[in-house]
C-alpha cells in the first residue's frame, strides 16, 4: 500500500472553490478501484494551503487513477484556483 501526500496552495481569493474541487476529486477517487482511505488537512498557519493524504493499493494503481477520465473530469479547472503548483510524494505505508 501506498500513500500520497499532496500540498496544494490555493488563491486567496478562491479557497472555498479549491476546497470543493479537492472534495469533489476525493469523492471521485473514493469510487475508483485500489483507492483506500482519505484525509484533508487545512493548514492551521496558512489558510491557502490544503494538503490531502490518500492511500492506494499500489503505485500501478494510483498511476491509473491520474490517468483516467474521472480524474480528469474531477480536476477541470484546478490550475485556475492554485497560487503556486502542487508539491506530492509517495510513501510505503507501513
């Protein structure tokens, strides 16, 4: 099993829009197959950054998700609403 943090840093003015795209993908993800558990996480000292944690069945997995026509769909129009791109890693859960 894997798990992806993800860093996202919204706009100023289009974080409530950047936390519902983020929630309309984790829903999304939530119905594809591998997908496992979700966190979202709002900084407590910078009220722009979002950090999600999902965990996956398997790198194979998760390269499929970001591949698929769901995400795509799920993420229409995220550039728009971040300050500065997404920083995300994977890590072996233990």
């Amino acid at each position: 099993m894997i798990g992806v943090l993800t860093h996202h840093w919204a706009k100023a003015d289009r974080i409530d829009q950047a936390k519902k795209l983020l929630d309309g993908n984790g829903l999304a993800q939530s119905k594809a197959p591998g997908f496992g558990a979700r966190e979202t996480l709002y900084s407590l000292t910078d009220p722009a950054k979002i950090t999600t944690l999902v965990t996956w069945e398997s790198n194979e997995i998760y390269d499929a998700w970001r591949a698929s026509p769901e995400r795509t769909a799920a993420m229409a129009g995220a550039e728009e609403l971040w300050g500065a791109p997404p920083e995300s890693e994977r890590f072996e859960v233990a």
